[in-house]
C-alpha cells in the first residue's frame, strides 16, 4: 500500500486529549503515517488519546503492534488510548489477536469521549 493514502487528521476536542481521526488501511506501509500522528500528540502534551478507526477497513500486525505500544505509553503517563468505531474486519483482528480485553475498544467516536469535565 502507498502510504499517502493513509491519512490522519486531528481534533483536540477538550484539555489533554486529542482524537486521531484515520482513514485508509492500516498496514506495514502505511502505519509510520499514524505512528508520527501519535508521537506529536504525546509531543504536544497530549496524553488521553482516541482513534477513530471508522474509516478504516484493514489493520495487520504493525497497527496492532502501535496500538499496543501507544496503550503502554499513555497509560505510562497517566493517559489512556481508547479505540473507536473499528469495522468488523478491523474488530475481528483485534478480537483475534486477544486485544479487546486490553485496548479499550468502543463501537462510535462519541462513546469513546469522555464526559465533558472528565
């Protein structure tokens, strides 16, 4: 896959978390895209992070590999990464990698945020 074709844009909906909004495949090719997004969002202080994956149809190994490593970070930092709106192709590989029970997984963008003041 060509990497331009992933995109992620960004959106800091309130204090200390950003949503990564990413659109295309996730794959070997492409996951430095979202990788970069990631690191300048914990450069910029940024560590309550959701990813909205509704755009997404396909997601291998280094996506999942990011998520988790992201999760370890964030966490790390007192944050968190939740994961929103996955297509069931993206559900089914985190289903069957065993990550459901360890990312937080929520089916839209809205549920993924917190409520206000949170």
């Amino acid at each position: 896959m060509n990497p331009d074709i992933l995109s992620v844009t960004t959106q800091d909906p309130a204090d200390g978390i950003r949503v990564l909004s990413v659109a295309g495949e996730i794959d070997h090719d492409s996951v430095e895209v979202l990788r970069a997004a990631v690191e300048q969002a914990l450069a910029d202080g940024r560590d309550r992070l959701v990813a909205d994956l509704s755009a997404v149809p396909f997601c291998d190994s280094g996506g999942l590999s990011l998520f988790v490593e992201t999760h370890r970070r964030t966490t790390a930092r007192g944050g968190w990464l939740r994961l929103a709106g996955p297509q069931p192709s993206v559900r089914f590989v985190l289903d069957v990698a065993n990550l459901d029970g360890y990312l937080s997984v929520h089916p839209t963008l809205g549920e993924a945020l917190p409520p206000a003041g949170e």
